[in-house]
C-alpha cells in the first residue's frame, strides 16, 4: 500500500506547465498589441525580442509558485 506521499506526488505540479502559461499569455499580449495601429509597424519578432526578458522573468516567476504545490482540486478520495 502506497503512503499518502506517494499517492500525492502523481498530483504535484513539476513547474513545466509555467511555460505554458506564459507563452499563452505573452502570445496573448503580442496579439493585442499588434491590433493596435502604432504597433502594427513593429514586427512580431522585434515584439518577441523586446519581450523576451520579461518572458524569462515571469516563466521563472509561475514556475516557482507552481512548482511542488498540490491542487485540491486534483486531489480524489479514491481510498
């Protein structure tokens, strides 16, 4: 019979899904502002290079918070 670490640690985030996160959300932000008329000028690779930093910096940001952390959501009573 396993214990209840171990029957946890199939539910603990490994942090990956920051990369996911923040890769949506900064596609989400490039996109925006591609709408509007004074970016439109400014192309999606120069865009992705004046965000690159602040991608780094948040990807390592949720990757910290999620990393380790359980979701009770995610958690069954399947005992």
């Amino acid at each position: 019979m396993l214990n209840l670490r171990d029957r946890l640690t199939t539910y603990a985030s490994d942090g990956r899904t920051a990369y996911k996160i923040v890769g949506a959300l900064f596609d989400n932000i490039i996109s925006r502002l591609r709408r509007d008329p004074r970016f439109r000028a400014v192309s999606v690779f120069d865009l992705e290079l004046l965000l690159a930093d602040a991608r780094v910096n948040a990807e390592r940001q949720v990757m910290h918070e999620l990393k380790d952390r359980i979701h009770l959501d995610d958690i069954r009573d399947d005992a």
